[in-house]
C-alpha cells in the first residue's frame, strides 16, 4: 500500500511538471490552429475571422488551378525529396567511411570540423555561400583559371536547385554523421572479428553486418525526413534567391510568404498552408506505417 502511495504520490509530480509545458503547447500551437478558418473564407480584415464570408472549397479550387502554385509545389517536391535522400546517403557513406580511421585525434577533428556549419544559421552562411558564389568569388576565379567565364550563380535558375540541394547537404551531413557513428559504437566488434577469421573482406563487413546493424538508424532517418517532405527549407531559399530564379527556386513557403505578409492574400497563403500540412501529415503516417513493414521498427 506505501508503494501504491508513493508511486501515485510520484506521478502527481511529474504531471505537475509537466502542466506548464501543456499549457504552452495549447497557447502556441493549439489555439492559433482556429486560423485555418481562413481557409475557407474570403477573409476582410476589416470583418475579422468569424464575419468573414465564407466561400467553401472555392479557395482550393483557385490554388489547384493557379500555374504558380503548381510549380513551387513541384520545386518543394524535387528540393525536399533531393534532401531527404541525400541527407541519409551522403552523412552514411562518410560515417562508415570516418568510422574506420584509426587515428583518433584526426577523427575527432575531422568530426568536429564537419560538425560545425550545423550551428550556423542560413543568415550567416547565406552571405558568405553568395559571396564564394559571387562575380568575383573564389568559383569563379578557379573557373577562371580553366577559360571558364564568370557568372552569378544564384542568379541562374539553371543552376540554383542544385547549389541549393548541395549547400543544405553541406551545412548538415556533419550533424546527421553524427549521429550514424553513434549508431555504428552500438555494433558489437565481436561480429567483425568472426567475420576476419572467415576471410570476409571490409566491404563485405560493411554490407552485412555494418548496413544491417544500423538499419534501425537509418529508417528513423527516413520517417523523419518524409515527415518533412513539404519542408523545402524556408529560411535557406528565402536568404540565397531571388526574383530571376523563382522559375526553379521558388518553394511552398516562400510562396506563400509573398502572397500572405506581401500581397496580403491571406485567405489564399491559408489555403497553401493547410495543404501543405495535410500532406505533411498524411506522409508522417505512411512512413511510419512503412517502416514497421519493411523494418519492423517502431518509434513508440
């Protein structure tokens, strides 16, 4: 009975704990979701939320039927996906790579070195990323040097998804390498030395018990990211485009920035919004119902 007494005694402290954070919650992600009103209004400001006229799904049907929106959702998509996929591929191979450097003071420094860009934010990298991509930058002088021409890079729509994609890749490949060789210290050693003692070669190694001991890792890597299949990378885009590469560069959010806080097409910016976190939502379920059916992996 003292125990019974004591472990409630215990919960009760930790809901109490726990109510602030709820009611922060509640404030600041709960309660602003009533504006997806919005959505289905064509909203005035000057009639407020709730005297607006609403208008249905007229607002969708517009979105779907616009040119524009049609192709910043296939940029977001080709953007997004292009991350996902390279964030888990690139981060792997130089964790598998690093993870076999005997020489631990060069490791660690190589870690580190990669690990940095992560903390930076794109205000920052976004102004030193424009001026090596610059007329006069260092690209261009190393062109330069082969008979190349110079030019703006991020000022060519040809180039910019892939400067994009790859400087993402750049800043974070570091963070994610992180994580896989935390993930490869978990693999039992005693699985390698059986498999030297069976003439098994280091690539052998790596394929099937390196691959497979982390596999766990991987597929979380992969939910999480599909979960954020709609998340181009606002605040990337928006510090490194401009108006000449909207062909190519132009994302979801960035769109609807312009159209909602610029040309104050609120009902409109809402309509994107909510699609994109339909969709969003709708990806987070796949995946993690893949990932139990192909993985056996469970989060919870």
């Amino acid at each position: 009975m003292n125990k019974r007494m004591s472990s409630l005694k215990l919960q009760t402290h930790y809901s109490i704990m726990v109510i602030p954070g709820v009611l922060w919650m509640i404030l600041f992600n709960i309660v602003p979701m009533t504006g997806v009103v919005m959505a289905f209004k064509n909203y005035n400001p000057g009639l407020g939320l709730w005297k607006s006229p609403g208008v249905g799904l007229e607002n969708f049907k517009y979105l779907f039927s616009m040119s524009d929106a049609q192709r910043v959702i296939i940029n977001t998509l080709i953007i997004a996906c292009s991350k996902v996929v390279l964030n888990i591929v690139i981060p792997l191979a130089f964790a598998l790579l690093l993870n076999e450097v005997t020489n631990m003071r060069y490791k660690k420094f190589v870690q580190t070195a990669v690990y940095l860009p992560h903390f930076l934010s794109w205000v920052i990298l976004a102004s030193v990323i424009l001026n090596i991509f610059s007329l006069d930058g260092i690209v261009n002088q190393i062109t330069g040097i082969f008979g190349g021409k110079p030019v703006i890079w991020f000022s060519m729509a040809s180039y910019f998804r892939q400067l994009v994609i790859g400087t993402d890749v750049w800043k974070e490949f570091g963070f994610n390498a992180v994580i896989f060789l935390a993930a490869l210290t978990g693999i039992n050693p005693n699985l390698y030395e059986a498999a030297t003692i069976d003439g098994c070669s280091k690539w052998k190694s790596i394929w099937y018990i390196t691959i497979p001991g982390i596999t766990g890792t991987i597929v979380l890597l992969g939910v999480l990211g599909l979960g954020n299949v709609l998340n181009a990378g606002f605040d990337q885009i928006y510090n490194l485009y401009n108006p000449m590469v909207y062909s190519t560069g132009d994302i979801l959010d960035t769109w609807v920035y312009r159209i909602g806080l610029v040309n104050l097409q609120f009902s409109l910016a809402t309509t994107a919004g909510l699609f994109k976190s339909a969709i969003s939502f709708i990806m987070i379920v796949v995946s993690y119902w893949a990932a139990y059916k192909l993985a056996d992996y469970k989060i919870f």
